[in-house]
C-alpha cells in the first residue's frame, strides 16, 4: 500500500521524495476536482436545453469594505496562514502525520495574524479604488453553472461534517466513552453520511435559484458516481481500513488470471498501521493484516467508475425528469448493498434483523430507485395516447 503519494511516486518511478500528502486525501480532493468538472458540464446542457436557467442578481458596486468583508477575509487569511504557512515552518511535524496536523489545533499563530493582515488589507484597498461617490445598483446576469464554486465549498463543508458525525454513529460506545477525541479524530469518515449531507446542501442552494429538485438530482447524479469511485481509488492505494471480511475461499480456475492481491490482500504498509509487523520493516506504516481479506474497495472503484462511464455515455438519451436520478440509485444503491455482504463493518441488530449502516442506506437507496422507475412509468403509461 501507498499511505503517502511519496510513497505511491517511489512505487511508480522508484524516486524517493519527501512528499507527504496522504494518498486518500490527494484522492479525495481529485474526486472533488472531477466532480465539478462533470457537475459543471451538466449544468451548461440542462441550460442550453431549457431546463434550467440563468436568473437575474441585484448588486450595489462602488461601496468601500464592509466591517464584515474586512472581518471575513482577516479570517480566511489567518486560517491560510495558521494552516498553510504553518506547514512551512513546522514541516517535520506535518511530514510524520499530516492528517492528524492538518485537523488538529497545530500551526502558526504569527503567520496567521500575518497573513490575516494581508487579507483584510488587500479586501480594504481594492474596494476603496472602486468606490463611487453614489453607490449604484446593476442587475447581473448568472447562469447556473456560476455557482459550482459556491456549491463545492458547501457540499465539502457540511459533507465533512456529515461524514463525522455518521462514523460516530456507527462508533456510539466509543462516542460516549470519549466524545471529543471521536468527534474531532482525524481517522474516521463514512461516506453516506457526507452523500446525504452534501446532497441536501445543494439540493438547498439549487432551490434556491430556482431549479427543480427534480433537474438537480439528474444533473448531480454522474458526478455522484464519478465521485465515489475515484474516492475508492484513494481507499484502495492507501488501506485506510474499508476492506473486506476474510477471504477463505480458494481462487477458482476461471480466475486464474486474476492477480492473488486482487482476490484476497493482506494490505501491508495500510496508513491505518492494522495488523502485525512487517519483519524487516522499521518506521511508520510496517504493517499488515494477518489474513488476506476482499478488497472491497478494489470493487467498489471499478464498479463505479465503469457505471459513471455507462451513464456518461447515454446521458443525453436520457430525458425523462427523474430517470437519471433513479438510475444513479439503483446502481449505487445496489452495489454498496451487495458489497456490504463480504465487508468488515460495525452491525445494528434491529427485531432480530442485522445489518450495516451502509448496507440500510444502500438498501434505501436501490428500493428508492427502484420506486421512481415504477411512478416514470405509471406517468407515462397514464399520458400515454389512446390508439385505434
């Protein structure tokens, strides 16, 4: 496994370099980066098709900085400089875990202040060569797509904060045992619960300009899916922990072009250090699992990668309101269902039924799918002509 991309680059081009950018993280942000290249396609085809549209927005131009356009940017550069800055001049503890830096209260102070000063001051002086005599009120034209910086910040937002707080759930006893340290970990992410968090932040913002729920889940549904599996491709190269149960099963004959890590991986070197020793080893990540388990996550990025390029490819086929969406659900829905049978997961027993947290909402998911293909055809059936 790969836990750093410096450990992923040594790997490819057997170069050592000191780059310590944790190989899911890199991949996570690659996921953001690619989904808003697709989120923004769709939004510039919905537009010229009709179904969305550009709205009209009143601005005031030729007004000085606000104290609260001061205060914000002061913020945003003091958390540049306590974060960013604060990497610089304290490498060697970022370089041993920089996640744990990255979410921790470790940084710069100084740097901070400083770079907050520049911020606030640089906000200050631009707005005051614009200033008018009378501030003037324009309306401007924005088209849908316009708001994908303001939508990726959100959905990055709240879908973190999803994201912890649903693997808390799914870790309660330790929650009660030691709340701070669960909640502000920097191990520990579900992903259904940043999907359901970020999917109701720009459900929001969408509705909010003025687009049906309807468009809006069509049009974030292959950037959903293009999302997920690039995420996995992170999970898989750094085992971060979403493996599988243990694989007992030999090999079949038909799979005997199948490489072994393919079919049951120990994970070694796994960024969560799970395991036992590597003998020979020394340092950070020298370990790995004691038996071999499912990659899961190896099927899960090839799964949605390979269902993101089939609706990809027929997305323009596609017309019926609605029908994007409840395929995205039935795939993504299903996959994660079957998937959660052969994964290591924490289950809920419920009237004596068990089951994941990932496999209830994966289930959720394929029926919700499964529903709105039914009430398409209903519709349809119903508007359909009579014939002679």
């Amino acid at each position: 496994m790969f836990p750093t991309i410096g450990d992923l680059f040594y790997y490819l081009f057997n170069v050592r370099i000191s780059f310590p950018v944790q190989t899911f993280g890199f991949f996570v942000a690659l996921s953001f980066l690619l989904a808003y290249i697709v989120f923004k396609s769709e939004f510039k085809r919905y537009e010229v098709n009709g179904k969305i549209h550009a709205f009209r927005r009143k601005v005031i131009i030729g007004k000085p900085a606000s104290v609260l356009d001061i205060a914000v940017n002061f913020l945003l550069g003091f958390l540049f400089g306590f974060k960013v800055l604060g990497i610089v001049f304290n490498y060697g503890a970022f370089a041993q875990e920089p996640r744990g830096y990255i979410l921790s209260v470790q940084g710069s102070p100084i740097a901070g202040l400083l770079a907050g000063l520049a911020f606030a001051c640089w906000v200050y002086f631009d707005r005051k060569k614009h200033v008018l005599t009378q501030p003037e009120i324009v309306e401007q034209i924005v088209h849908p797509y316009q708001l994908m910086g303001l939508m990726v910040f959100s959905l990055g937002f709240f879908g973190f904060i999803g994201a912890k707080l649903f693997d808390s759930a799914e870790h309660i006893d330790q929650l009660f045992y030691n709340p701070w340290s669960t909640l502000f970990s920097a191990n520990g992410f579900t992903y259904y619960g940043g999907l359901i968090f970020g999917a109701l932040t720009y459900l929001y913002i969408g509705h909010r300009y003025g687009m049906k729920q309807v468009h809006l889940a069509d049009m974030g549904s292959p950037g959903m899916m293009l999302a997920y599996g690039i995420g996995r491709i992170g999970c898989q190269l750094s085992g971060d922990g979403d493996w599988g149960i243990v694989n007992n099963h030999i090999k079949s004959l038909w799979l005997g072009w199948l490489p072994n890590w393919m079919w049951s991986s120990r994970f070694p070197h796994n960024s969560i250090n799970a395991g036992l020793p590597i003998a020979g080893c020394n340092g950070n990540y020298c370990n790995q699992l004691v038996k071999g388990v499912y990659p899961t996550s190896l099927y899960e990025l090839v799964l949605c990668i390979g269902m993101f390029l089939l609706i990809w490819a027929f997305r323009k086929n596609i017309k019926t309101p609605g029908l994007m969406f409840s395929i995205y659900l039935i795939l993504n829905g299903g996959e994660r269902f079957l998937i959660e049978h052969i994964r290591i997961n924490f289950n809920y027993s419920v009237f004596g039924f068990t089951f994941t947290q990932a496999e209830f909402i994966g289930g959720l998911m394929l029926l919700g799918g499964l529903a709105g293909l039914v009430i398409i055809t209903l519709n349809k059936l119903k508007n359909k002509p009579l014939v002679n």
